[in-house]
C-alpha cells in the first residue's frame, strides 16, 4: 500500500512531466522524455489541480465542492501518495 500524502502538502506537477490535454486521445495525459501516460477522469481532475500552490486539503476541498461529493479524502491521498511515488509529484 502506497502511503498516503500529509494535508499539509502542496504538491505540483515534477519538472520532467508536463499535463495536458491531447485531443487526439481524447483525454488528459501526462508527457514525459521516454513517452506518455494516459489519465482517466478522477487521475487528471486531481492532477490538474496539483500546481504547488494550493495543499492536499485545498486540493480535496475543491474537489468535493465541484463534483458535490464528500468523504473522497482517503481517495485523493492515496491516488497522491502513488503519483509521488511514480515521480509524477514534488
């Protein structure tokens, strides 16, 4: 089991991985020198907003306010604890 990332965290995107959107693939993905990851909906929505500004908390608060949805907490610190763990985070 991944570990899950501190509240207090402010996570942004890491220097060798650039997020955007392909139309091409019709979804979000995430560039990198040897190739790309393909994001599904709930990866890119908590991607997109990891921009070292706001904290997990932030992260987590709009999240639930745009999707009106609550309790995704254990979701969203997972899901960052196994993209720090990837490199995709600092």
């Amino acid at each position: 089991m991944n570990p899950a990332l501190p509240l207090s965290v402010s996570p942004r995107i890491a220097p060798l991985f650039r997020l955007q959107y392909e139309a091409a693939q019709e979804a979000w993905v995430l560039l990198y020198p040897e190739g790309m990851v393909r994001l599904n909906t709930p990866a890119a929505e908590i991607l997109r907003r990891c921009d070292g500004q706001r904290d997990v908390a932030a992260i987590i608060a709009d999240l639930e306010q745009c999707f009106q949805q609550s309790g995704l907490s254990d979701d969203v610190q997972a899901f960052l604890g196994q993209a720090g763990e990837r490199g995709w985070l600092v």
